[in-house]
C-alpha cells in the first residue's frame, strides 16, 4: 500500500499564496521570530510549544471570548491538563457570527426537498427555538436530543441548546428503537425532536412507530418536538406521546437577539456515542472550547475554508462527521446539508447538488467513493464542478486505486485529503493539507498541535514500519469525559491503558517517508496468521479492484493453534465465485501484498453487515464464526446479516 516517490497533485504556486495556512505560518515566524520553511517544521514546533501554538490559532481564528492569561495547564499527565482554564466562551456564538442575507445553510432531502436559509434566518429560527427552550426552563448542562435527519431544524435546535450551555445528544432516524434507547437512555435528555418521518430512496419513511416505543422507553424526556419533513406534523404529533409540532413549539415567540451564555472551555457542548458493537455505547463528552478551536484548525489550516466558501459532507446525524461539518459555520462557509441515499438518481444526486451550488470542498466516505467506480460514474464529464478545491474521504482507508480514480474521474486539479481521527477526539488525528502535495493512498500529514507517532510492540516510534498510532501530548478536543463515567476509569481503560500517559487509538498505521500516513484498519481488526500483523485494509485494496465484488470483509479464523484469513464476499447480481475468479483473485492478493495475505478461503455472502454509519464490523463478524455473541446489535444497520456468518460449514474444514 505504499505511495510512489511522486505526489499525484501539488498545489499552485497561487493556491498556495492565498491559503490560510501560508497566512498563519507567516504570523507564526513573526510571532516566534522563528523560519518555518516547510510544513513539517510549523508541526514540530506546534507539538513542541502547544501552548504557543493554540494561543495563536485562537488569535488567528478570531474566537469570540475572553481567552484568559493561560494557554495550557499541564500537569504532566495527559488527562489532567487543561487547555485556556480561564477562559470564557460559547460555541454557537462563534457559529453564528455572521448576520447577512447570504446563505447559511442549503438543504437537499435527495430529489423530494430543496431549501435555503440566509444568516438572518438561521438566527431567527435560533431565536426562537431558544425562547421556547428557555420558557421549558432548559438550563446550563441539561440534554437536548435530536432523533433527526441532517436538516437545518436539526443545527438551529443544536445552536439554541449549546447558546444556553444546554447539552446537544442526536443520531440519526435510521437508529432503531433499541438503538436510540440504548444511547439517549444514559444521557437522560429533556427534550427530544425529530421529523415527522424522511425520505430514502425516492419513498417517505414513517417512523411513527418507532417513535412511540421511543417516547415511552425514555422517562426523562418532557417533549418531543416534531419538525416537518413529510408535511405530517400535526397527524404525527397527535400520535406519538409528548409530542407537539415545531410550530406549536415556537408560535409565540418572536425573533430578537440571541443570548449567549460563555461557559468554561471544558463546559460540555455535545454528547456523541462509540459504535456500541462490543457492548452500551459510551457516551463520549466533548466541550465548547476543544471543538471549536480543532474544528477551527482542520477547517482553515487544512481544509483552506474561507467565508463565503461551500463545504458539503455526506453524513447523519449519528456520526461525529455531522459535528465536524456544522463548525464550518465558524469560519463563515455556506453548509451544503443532504439527507437520504447518496445513490439516488443512479448516483447523480450528490454531483447535480455540487453543481448546482458550486461546492468548493465536498466530503464523503472511502466507501461512497469505491461504490462511484463499481458504477463508472464520471462526475468530471457530466457536471461542471469548476469551484471544487477540495474533496474529504474518511470512514476508512482510501485505497491508492481510489485516489487515481478520483483525479482521473473527478477533477485533476483538487486536494484530495483523506482524513482519519475519530468520534472520540472528534475530529482529525492525520488529515489533509492544501499546501502539501498529495501521494496516492496517504493521508497527507499529521494534524498541527497533534504529537502523533507510530509505535512498535516494543513501545518505540518508528517510521516506515507499522504499528500503533498514538499522541504523546494533550490536545484541545480530548474527550472532557465519559458521561456517568465518575471516577474515570473508563475514559482510561479506552485510551490509556496499552502505554503509560499516551494516548492509543487503536488505529494500525504507518508513518511514510513524506511525513504522511497510511493507516491498515483498527488495531483489534488486524490478522495474524503465522505471527505476522496484517492490516484489513491491505486486502480489501486488492479485492476492490474486481468488479465482480461489490464489497468485502475480511477476518481472522482461530484455527489449529494459529489464526487463518478468511476472505467474504458479496458479489455483483450475475457474478458467480468461479474457479477461475478465485484464481485470479487469490493471485492478486499474492502479488500486490504478499502469500500471507491471501485468505485461506473465500466465501459467498449475500449481505456484509455495517454500523448505521456505513463502517463494516470486522469484530462482530470474528465473533459469529466463533459462535461467541454479538453483545449490541442494536448499533447495526443491518442486524439480519450477521447470521450469514454463523455455523458455516465451510469453515470447519
């Protein structure tokens, strides 16, 4: 899976003159008196001097609040130290900055839907959501949840609760009943809004079913407020326990300034959920200050978000990439939201968006992007996409063959930045950079203010070898806890407990000689046939080039005191698994990784079961073909399909 020597783009000498980060590395030098004359150099020192580094991001970034006199308390420890404890701020005022009759939010329900709010209307619909919650008596630190698609009800719900220091908890209405019990159960929210069903597919969802088994299933919550989607409200409201419409919600209140209560740094914004698949979802506590100034960071010193630029992401509400998109407000960007299938209208709904609203910076996942070439779609031919700088991959690895195909069948001039960190940092451990060249299958660099390294079994950095991934000092958006975790404990068995005050993500990467990454799967996902580690994702790059095969996934059997390779495979409606096909399939694995890569055996399935964000289990598979049992199926799109995987006879020989 390594890169070439050559990058595959590099940016313009003029894209790199108007970039933020060229802007802030210049008010770095001048700062530090000190020449940064590469990226590199700019990261070592923001790693080497945090302090320093995020004190001058918040500067540069223009964060509304009072900063404080301290940057950094560090104790030593990692989970101790305390970034800008003085300080004083509120994230949705800095989200909401903006007051003018440009777009703030656009909105595309896939073909059915199609709306737009200016900055004025965003914070009217803010204004009023706020009274309404303030007139409930929402306080400082009680939970708000959204059971809702990615909307722009769902943001303004978001801003009103975290402009009062309230508490901000969703996933997305695909989650079943148990699913969503599951996680705003433990967190115990007051109020709960969701739609009055959705779109997918062309067809209306009802979920007013599912909604009543909620309802019931959560004692703590006072209200829920339905926001119309379907156009059902009121038929919906009237059937489900607790419920009134929006409009019933906020009918009284008229617009006027929003007040914005400044909270402590740490003070606790969101509420997102681990995948659950081994157990309870934690509930994961990320605050005002972190997020904002991470998000900040990726935003403008990687990304190269401006104002007045267009960023969209593919993503729901149940995964942290909704959180990362919604920040974009911050720096003054136009927020492209979709709901629904990205392969409505045979693929096109997406790139007709783009076009549409001349999208400069259009974020997806690795698997969206796999499953445009299994259909040879050619955004580049059909679509004008003359403002697109930028395209974000993540979810997990992009596969080499895929950053070809996007130069080749996107745009030849973009920074394609596959990006990789997670729901418990939310945001970006390695990412992308529109200064640095791109080398197929990397991510370009390491996060500024981000002390990453690769470690051995033996707890050494290395470079050029695989390992654990793992940050050695403190960064803003660590998680401020987990919710009902008292002691801790949790938080440091989930992160702390391989290696002594560093941080393990449990990600297998290696760091390249450019200085940028790969990253091989999640560490608990990796093979070991004959003692030998082998990341997932070095597999599934190979078998992504079959079009026969429409998706894989692949695992570890326990099998005569070692471990095998067991390749499963859902094939493409006509294919058959032909000896043939097995052949080459097996000699390309063999070539382009190596003989211990190639799968012991290679079965059909008809399904590969994934967690609603659209991330395949690899654990929970291990677990069927062992016969040992799926603690949360709940945390599952598509539960049914696990039983493929259980007591095939193919794997007791």
């Amino acid at each position: 899976m390594h890169a070439t020597d050559n990058p595959i783009w590099q940016p313009s000498a003029a894209r790199l003159a108007a970039t933020h980060l060229t802007a802030f590395s210049k008010l770095a030098e001048t700062l530090d008196n000190q020449h940064y004359p590469d990226y590199h150099s700019l990261w070592q020192a923001s790693v080497s001097r945090p302090e320093r580094f995020w004190s001058q991001l918040w500067d540069y970034a223009g964060v509304i609040g009072d900063k404080g006199s301290i940057a950094l308390e560090d104790y030593g420890q990692m989970r101790e130290a305390r970034f800008f404890p003085q300080s004083q701020l509120n994230y949705a005022e800095n989200l909401l900055r903006r007051r003018d009759d440009a777009l703030a939010l656009v909105f595309w329900g896939e073909d059915k839907v199609q709306r737009e709010l200016t900055w004025w209307e965003l914070s009217d619909l803010v204004s009023r959501l706020q009274q309404a919650m303030l007139a409930h008596g929402i306080n400082k630190g009680d939970r708000v949840a959204g059971y809702m698609p990615n909307m722009p009800e769902t943001i303004a719900a978001m801003l009103a609760a975290a402009s009062l220091g309230a508490v901000w908890t969703s996933c997305s209405p695909d989650f079943g009943t148990d699913g969503a019990i599951d996680r705003f159960g433990q967190t115990a929210p007051r109020l709960l809004f969701c739609p009055d069903g959705y779109w997918y597919n062309g067809k209306p969802v009802d979920i007013r079913e599912k909604m009543q088994i909620i309802a019931a299933g959560l004692p703590s919550v006072e209200k829920v407020i339905v926001v119309p989607y379907l156009e059902r409200a009121d038929e919906f409201a009237a059937n489900v326990p607790k419920a009134i419409t929006l409009d019933q919600f906020i009918d009284t209140f008229v617009a006027s300034e929003i007040l914005f209560r400044r909270v402590e740094f740490n003070h606790p914004l969101f509420i997102l959920y681990s995948s659950g698949t081994t157990g309870k979802p934690k509930c994961i506590v990320h605050g005002h200050g972190g997020t904002l100034l991470q998000h900040q960071k990726e935003h403008q010193l990687h990304a190269d978000i401006h104002s007045g630029d267009r960023l969209f992401y593919f993503t729901t509400c149940g995964w942290m990439m909704w959180n990362w998109l919604v920040s974009g407000l911050a720096s003054g960007a136009t927020l492209m939201l979709f709901d629904g299938s990205p392969f409505a209208k045979n693929g096109h709904i997406l790139w007709q968006y783009a076009q549409a609203y001349r999208c400069t910076h259009f974020g997806t996942s690795a698997k969206y992007i796999d499953g445009l070439r299994k259909i040879d779609l050619q955004p580049r031919r059909d679509y004008d996409l003359g403002c697109l700088r930028a395209v974000f991959s993540t979810g997990s690895p992009l596969v080499a063959e895929s950053f070809d195909w996007v130069y080749e069948a996107i745009k030849s001039d973009i920074n394609l930045a596959s990006i990789s960190g997670g729901t418990d940092i939310v945001s970006c451990f390695a990412l992308g950079c529109a200064n640095l060249p791109v080398y197929r299958g990397e991510l370009q660099c390491r996060g500024l203010g981000m002390a990453v390294e690769i470690r051995d079994d033996h707890g050494k950095a290395v470079t050029g070898e695989k390992g654990e991934l793992v940050c050695t000092k403190p960064f803003p958006s660590m998680p401020v806890g987990f919710w009902g975790d008292a002691d801790g404990e949790k938080y440091r068995k989930a992160y702390f407990a391989r290696f002594d005050n560093i941080w393990c993500h449990g990600d297998y990467a290696e760091l390249t000689t450019h200085d940028g990454m790969v990253i091989y799967g999640r560490s608990d996902a990796v093979l070991n046939p004959g003692g030998v580690r082998i990341g997932t994702a070095e597999i599934y790059r190979q078998v992504e080039a079959f079009d026969d095969i429409l998706e894989s996934i692949v695992v570890g059997q326990r099998w005569q005191d070692d471990e095998r390779v067991i390749l499963f495979v859902k094939l493409r409606d006509g294919s058959v698994l032909s000896d043939e096909l097995t052949r080459r399939l097996k000699d390309k694995i063999k070539n382009g990784a190596s003989p211990r890569h190639v799968p012991a055996k290679i079965i059909v399935v008809t399904d590969i079961p994934k967690t609603i964000s659209g991330k395949i289990v690899e654990l929970a598979v291990k677990n069927m073909i062992h016969g040992e049992p799926v603690n949360n199926l709940t945390a599952l799109a598509n539960p049914d399909a696990l039983k493929l995987f259980a007591n095939l006879p193919e794997l007791e020989s």
